[in-house]
C-alpha cells in the first residue's frame, strides 16, 4: 500500500513534468517552431501525467492514514486542474495552427475551375491512395460525441468503465479526422451510432451490465486509459483509415466484403481463462455490420463499405484488448 512518503513523492514528481510541460508549451509557441508532432507529444504527455495522477489519487484513498488528508485532496486537486488548463491551451494552439495552414493556402494561385472539380472528386473518393490525414483536435461539429459520454456518466457510479471507455476512445479517435469531409461525415455518423449501441450493450444490458457492476464492487483496476492504451487505439485507427482509402480509391465492395468476412471467421476470442460472453458481445457488433452492409437495400456504395471497413475495425480493436495487461486481466476478474 503507499506511504504517506511515496504519496509526497509522487506528488513532486508530477509537479515537476507539470512544470516541465508548461515551460516546453511556451518556450516552443515563444520561438514559433510548433509543429503537429510536438502538439501531439505535449498531449500525449499531458494525458500521462493526469493518467497517473489519478492513479495516485485512488491508491492513497486505499490508506486509511492519508485518505482523509485534505492537504493531499487540495494538492491533487491544484494539480488536475492546472493539467485541464493545459489540456485546453494544447487545444487551443492546434486550432490556431490549422487556421493558420487554411489561410496560407488561401494566398496559394487560384487553379482553374477543371482543376478544382478534379481535385474535389479525388479527394471525396479517397483516389489519391493517400491516408486520411490526422488532426489533433477532435472535429464534431453535429456533436455526435456526447450522447456517448452521456450514456457512460449515467452509469459511471454503478459501473466498472474502463471498457466502456476504450471504446469511448475509439470512437473519438476516428473524429480527429475531417478531409474528405463527405466521407469522414459518413464514417463518423455510423461509427457514433455504432458505439452508442456497443457501449450501450455493457452497461445495460446481461451479462455485462452485471459483471462490469460486480467488477466496480470489487475496485481492483482503474478506469482511465493509460498511454500505451490510448497509443494502440491511434495505431489501429490509422490503420482503419489507410484501407478506407484504399477501398475507396479501388471503387469496389468485393475487397472489403472478402476482408471483413476474413476478419470475422479469424476473430481473436483471446485466452481460456478470459470472459467470452463479453467478447461476444464485440464479435455481435462488428458482425451485424457486414449483415447491414449486404442486406441493406438502402445504403449507398461509400456507405456499405465503411461498414465493412468499420467491421474490420471493430475486430482489429478487439484482438489489441488481449495484447494490453490491463483489459486482459479485466476480462479474467470478469469470468464466473
């Protein structure tokens, strides 16, 4: 159990990278040499420290001799708040760096009306082969997200919800993406619903809305994502993306189909000694995609194959939940 010491300890440590990162933040807008990838590594540290800081927070609230301390709930307190105000800033700089690049490229020679219908056509087909590329803000401008958080808090008191916040996750990841606005428009309307609907079945509905409430009795994992978590649903969501692109610039359903379907009969139910009746529950959901995909009547040819492409990810995000220690134990406190 940790010490009053190691809780000061920590408490140190975290001021001094919070330190750390405030000083990097204005030293590199200061100097006018920000780029996306030191954006993307401040945030990324960012996340850590208040990861962690959290993680101090419920581990001294397990000490009978420190959790009534209110020098340590102010001190923790100061520091999550100043991490949000961080947070924001981060947010803020990658705004303006993207307002920045969209006026740079008003000052561009106007091309000729041809060229412009050609390059918005290859840009709404995916024809470049080019992966969709990544922003760092979240864009959600039909504010499709929090209907999703909504339905986490509501549970979030009775809940074990670090599952449900790693899909979460993977849903607000695929959000970072806007260009070609008509198809990231179709991939985040499907992929909200999808969630909705996924996150929905583990909090509400048997087996998992009892075991995820029996999981949050016995408190043994936390609920926030860690960065090497949130580092592997980036991963496969640029994957997901990268074939989008291809599937579309290939114009055909037949590559998707075969791949998705390839994925469900390969789908990775993890080890033996792990809860299957809640990997079903994934397995459910990225199955009932390639279903709508080639039953639907309804769907347009971009929509059915970010179905399928969607379906691929699911899988791909389930196989990841058995290579990272925390969900693979989740999933064995889970079994009965």
């Amino acid at each position: 159990m940790i010490t009053a010491e190691e809780l000061l300890e920590r408490i140190l440590i975290l001021t001094t990278v919070n330190s750390t990162l405030i000083h990097a933040l204005i030293t590199i807008e200061a100097e006018g040499d920000l780029s996306p990838q030191q954006i993307n590594q401040l945030s990324n540290g960012v996340r850590a420290v208040r990861d962690s800081v959290k993680q101090t927070l419920a581990e001294s609230k397990n000490n009978t001799a420190i959790s009534g301390s209110s020098f340590v709930d102010d001190t923790i307190n100061v520091i999550l708040t100043h991490l949000g105000r961080i947070e924001q800033a981060l947010d803020s700089l990658a705004e303006s760096r993207e307002v920045k690049v969209s006026k740079e490229k008003v000052k561009e020679p106007i091309a000729t009306a041809q060229q412009l219908v050609m390059e918005a056509t290859q840009d709404l087909a995916g024809l470049t082969g080019k992966p969709f590329q990544r922003r760092l803000s979240i864009h959600d401008p039909e504010k499709l997200l929090p209907p999703l958080q909504q339905l986490i808090d509501k549970y979030s008191s009775r809940s074990h919800i670090l599952l449900p916040n790693f899909w979460f996750e993977s849903c607000r990841e695929l959000f970072r993406y806007s260009e070609p606005r008509e198809v990231i428009t179709e991939v985040s309307r499907i992929a909200s619903q999808l969630f909705y609907d996924l996150i929905r079945r583990f909090l509400a509905e048997a087996p998992c809305a009892g075991l995820l409430q029996e999981l949050a009795r016995k408190g043994s994992i936390g609920t926030d994502l860690t960065s090497r978590e949130r580092n592997k649903i980036v991963s496969v969501a640029t994957e997901f993306y990268e074939q989008l692109a291809n599937a579309l610039k290939n114009n055909s359903l037949k590559p998707s189909l075969n791949e998705a379907k390839r994925n469900l009969g390969g789908f990775d139910w993890g080890p033996p000694d792990i809860e299957k009746r809640v990997v079903g529950v994934i397995y459910r959901s990225a199955r009932e995609l390639v279903d709508r995909a080639t039953e639907s009547k309804t769907l347009s040819d971009v929509e059915r194959i970010i179905n399928l492409e969607l379906s691929r990810y699911i899988c791909s995000l389930a196989a990841s939940l058995h290579s990272l220690p925390r969900f693979n134990q989740l999933l064995a406190d889970m079994k009965v």
